[in-house]
C-alpha cells in the first residue's frame, strides 16, 4: 500500500462541567473538521469510502474515552483512532472537579496505488 498524506487538521475540544473525556474527544475532532469544507476525494477522483482517516486524540486519562464513539463521528472513510496521554485537567477554584480539554489531529490519506 501506497498511503499518501493528504491533508492534517487540528482541534481543541472541552468537558467543563461533566469531566468527560469522551466528550472533549468528540468535540476535539468536531473541532477539527467541521470548520473545513474539504472535499479531498473528489479533488484526487476517489471515493469518499476510500478515505483514510488517523486521530490521534490527546486527554489526561485516555482510558476513559470510548473509541467507538468517536468513530461514529467519520461519516464515511476508514476511520483509526489513537488516544493518548495529553490535553489538560484544569482544576476548578473551590471545587473538588475538573475542566477537562482534549486535542485532536485528524490526518487523511488515501492508498494512491490502489487507486490507479
């Protein structure tokens, strides 16, 4: 396989009140693509389907995002995702919780031989 980068995209997304990790991710990676009206495939004649979608997300406790989850954002294309140690807990003045922020990257290719 000959998978070629194409595009990389960057997002931030936050729990403030809930400390949930699944939901900063999920809204990490809206982040990153939903400000982008990127139409790839069809720029390289390719079908949406053949899309090849790394995330790699970024929260203070990874084990407790949902990974399913999160690929049930990806419309189309074949989703992988990665969650690692990142983002940040930031602690709540006279409170005994947490805003939680995630970071997303969210890199697509496409295999070119397959395609040619």
């Amino acid at each position: 396989m000959s998978k070629t980068r194409v595009l990389v995209e960057f997002g931030m997304g936050t729990s403030l009140r809930r400390e949930d990790y699944t939901e900063a991710a999920k809204r990490a990676l809206k982040d990153a693509l939903w400000h982008n009206s990127v139409s790839i495939a069809e720029l390289f004649d390719f079908p949406k389907e053949a899309m090849i979608i790394d995330a790699e997300i970024g929260v203070a406790k990874p084990d407790q995002v949902d990974i399913d989850t999160l690929k049930a954002i990806f419309p189309y294309g074949q989703p992988s995702i990665t969650v690692t140690q990142g983002g940040l807990d930031v602690a709540k003045p006279n409170a005994e919780s947490v805003t939680v922020i995630a970071n997303a990257a969210v890199i697509v290719s496409f295999d070119m031989e397959a395609m040619s």
